[in-house]
C-alpha cells in the first residue's frame, strides 16, 4: 500500500499528522482524540496500520469505490436523454414523476437533482420556497453587541474620489458608536476604528458583522502548525479581539445585520447631502463633515435601551500592541529579520546573546512604524542594509 498514491483531504491529513505525532511520541493519545474528535482507543487502533502500510491506510476505506447503491450506466445516459428530449422544461419534481409514473424508472428526486446537476441540466424554475422569518429582538443593554459593516458608496457624488465608510452601531440604543471614512474597505481600516472606539469609550462583549475575510478565515487551507493546533489561526481582526475577550459573530446573509444595513439607506440619503452642501471633495474634508454629522445623528434617532445597566467593560491600556498588524517570523543565523523585502538587524541584548532561530513578533502600527518583541521583551533593532 505504500506505492499508491492518493491525494488526501485537509481533514485525512490532519489525522495523518496527529496520529503520527502520537507514534513518534510527540503528542499523547488523548489529547489526538480530543482534537480528532474519537476515542482514545480508536486513535491507539490507527497507529498501528499507520506504522505498517504508510499514510494511505488512514484514508477512506471506500476511496476510488463506486457506491454499490449508484445508478447503472445505462439508466443514467437514459435519464438525461429523457430529461432533454421528451421532458424538456420539466422542473425536478414533475420530472422525478413522470420517470418513475410513465418510464418506470424508480429514483428519488434528490438523486435525479443531483443526477442533471452532473450533466449540467438544471431546473428551470428558480425561485425559492418561501422561508419564514422573524424579526431578532434588539439587545437589552448598551455594549452587549455591536455592530459594524463598510458601505462603499459614491458618497462625494463625483466631486473627489470613490470612498468607503466604516462605522459601528450600538444594537440597544442604534447610536453610531464609531464612524469614518477610508479608501476602501480593509482590515487596516476596522483596526483604526476599533483603536478610535476603544479610546473614546470601552470594550463591548460582541461584534455583529458579514462574513469576509477581514474578520474571519474564508478558505479551507490549513498549515502544519494549524493542523495539530486543531484550529485555523485568526485574522488580524481577529486576532486583535482576542486579548480583549469580544466575541465575534458572523452573519451570513445582509438580513441577518439588523439595524445596520438599513443605516448605509439613511445615511446615503442624509450624509451625501450634508457633503454637497459642505463642498466636501477629498478624505479629510468628507471625515470632518461625518464627525458633526454623527452627533446630530445621534442626537436625533438613538434611543433608550430596554434596560439601564450597561454591559461595556474598561479598555485596556496597551492598543499600540492590540490594534496593529502583528507578524511572526524566523531570526536568521546573523541574527537578522527579513520581512516584506525589509532587514532588521539584532544587537546583543542584555538579556540573550543571540536570537538565532527564534520566533519574534513583529509589531506594525497602522501608521506604519515597527516594533520588535521576543515575548513580552522589546528589542533593539536597526534597519539593515539590502544584499
């Protein structure tokens, strides 16, 4: 078995490399069970074929198998033929009765959906069934969640450049917590808005905001650090929440934000007409305009939460190490740091007299200036020379 060649998924390789971590000693059963999700005594049973037939014998028993309940060949080709020719236009359903009413064919209609959908004949009908929905009741109190979301808009109307404006609306009371505009809607951008919201009042227990890949990973791809941690590693947002205890929910559809979609509604109705008539034509100008704009927004539609007691915890104190871009790399053999086409060169310190091979965090405040830490110790550094 180990002359095959397979190509295994992220999840069979995960189970690759903690099983093998535990037959080399690195890693107790136990704690592979737990990350796998088994039982320690089925994670003792996989060393054992791992050992003898190589990675392949931890992948799927019914790999390359053809299901013993699939269709046969010529009852497909028949299916499809019908289904283009005779029955042409037929939703699923109609069609699945007929097959098996008038053809005698006997199929369900989840296996006749996902049977066109393989020979690329689909349904002609695509509305969907209608979903009963609720509207979510508002938070009680002030800080147990936040909202936020990006609008990219035109919102100079031609006068100046195409900008985006971020913002975070309280969900108890519908006050703009936080507000400003930006080029475009990026990680650095939410990171200077959670750095102005946690100076100008304190910490709340949740955000609320979409799923993309400024707040949460959105591919599958995992690194062998990831695989036996047994979890993707944040974002940079994130990973910025984590040191302050927020949780962060993502939505999966607009909807489900609440209060803040239809906010951009009134804002690209009100705030676009306070810029016109304020002559706004660049950044700056437009943020100077919102900075007003907010306390009369607030001033006129924020409203009373149902209870009184808040929920806002105190900020801390360190934000130039919460909210900036932080980067893990290797220290070279000349004690050097190479990071985006950059070389940061390593003094002796007074506490290690080399940081050869060891992992450092690099510290990049959103203005642009970079930090060196092993740990909790900040290093002296000094901008090598390229070559």
């Amino acid at each position: 078995m180990r002359g095959r060649t397979l190509a295994l998924s992220q999840k069979e390789l995960q189970r690759v490399n903690l099983i093998s971590s535990c037959a080399k000693g690195d890693m107790v059963c136990a704690r592979a069970a737990e990350l796998l999700s088994l039982s320690v005594r089925q994670v003792k049973r996989l060393k054992k074929p791992l050992r003898e037939q190589g990675e392949a014998a931890l992948a799927h028993a019914n790999r390359e198998r053809p299901s013993p309940r699939r269709l046969p060949f010529r009852v497909r080709q028949a299916v499809i033929r019908l289904a283009r020719t005779t029955y042409a236009g037929f939703n699923h359903h109609p069609l699945c009765e007929k097959l098996c009413e008038v053809e005698g064919f006997a199929l369900s209609r989840e296996s006749l959906r996902r049977l066109l959908r393989q020979a690329g004949v689909g349904s002609p009908r695509k509305r969907r069934a209608p979903v009963h929905r609720q509207r979510r009741l508002p938070s009680a109190r002030q800080g147990e969640l936040v909202q936020l979301d990006g609008s990219p808009h035109d919102w100079l109307e031609g006068r100046g450049p195409r900008l985006t404006a971020l913002g975070m609306q309280d969900d108890a009371t519908g006050k703009i917590l936080a507000a400003q505009f930006f080029p475009s809607e990026s990680a650095a951008g939410y990171l200077a808005l959670l750095r102005q919201r946690l100076r100008r009042h304190a910490t709340p227990l949740a955000f609320y905001g979409e799923h993309s890949g400024s707040f949460v990973r959105n591919h599958d791809f995992w690194s062998g650090e990831e695989q036996l941690a047994g979890k993707p590693q944040p974002t940079q947002f994130g990973r910025a929440l984590e040191p302050l205890g927020i949780t962060f929910i993502a939505a999966r559809s607009p909807q489900a934000k609440g209060c803040v979609e239809p906010l951009w509604g009134v804002l690209q109705d009100r705030l676009t007409r306070e810029l016109r008539l304020a002559q706004a034509c660049h950044l700056d100008s437009a943020n100077a305009v919102l900075r007003i704009f907010l306390t009369d927004y607030n001033r006129r539609f924020a409203h009373r939460p149902r209870e009184i007691q808040t929920a806002w915890r105190p900020a801390p104190e360190n934000l130039d190490r919460i909210c900036c871009f932080v980067h893990h790399p290797v220290v070279s053999n000349d004690n050097i740091v190479q990071w985006e086409g950059q070389r940061f060169q390593i003094p002796q310190q007074a506490r290690r007299f080399s940081f050869a091979g060891a992992k450092i965090h690099i510290y990049q405040a959103l203005d642009g200036r970079v930090s060196l830490y092993y740990g909790d110790t900040r290093l002296q550094h000094t901008l090598a020379s390229p070559g």
